[in-house]
C-alpha cells in the first residue's frame, strides 16, 4: 500500500511477516549500497515480448504500467 508520497516518490507500506520484511530490506539496503552487477543476481532476467500492461491494485484501481524485465524470483515494473 502507498503510504504516502513526496516529490520524486513514494514510500509503501507492506503487510508480511517479519523474515520476509527482513529480506526485503536486505535487498534494498544492497541495492541502494550501489555495491553490486549483473553477475549477482540469482535468476536470469529477460524482457517480455509485450511490455505494455494493466497493472491492477487490490482497491481495485486499474493503472498502466511498463514491464521491464522478469525473472523466476520477480519482476521490475514502471507505472505512471
């Protein structure tokens, strides 16, 4: 959920437990480190063949948003 949000974003609320809190923040305290290259990451990632989809919020609300890359463990979205 987006708690709130400033100029140039935006911060977001998650509902999960605590080891997987943990691990998201472990994942971006290394990623914000700038300490790290492709050669890190665990699972390959590839760009879709159809970039261009619905992105659709548990309210409901149904938003547009750029694929940019998938992989077996995620993927990395855009949205306006």
């Amino acid at each position: 959920m987006v708690a709130r949000t400033f100029d140039g974003g935006f911060a977001v609320e998650f509902k999960i437990s605590a080891p997987k809190r943990e691990l998201i923040t472990n994942v971006l305290t290394w990623y914000g480190s700038g300490d790290h290259n492709v050669e890190d990451q665990v699972h390959v990632r590839s760009a879709p063949r159809h970039p261009s989809q619905n992105l659709i919020l548990p309210t409901g609300t149904v938003g547009d948003c750029r694929v940019i890359d998938v992989s077996l463990s995620g993927a990395s979205v855009a949205i306006r």
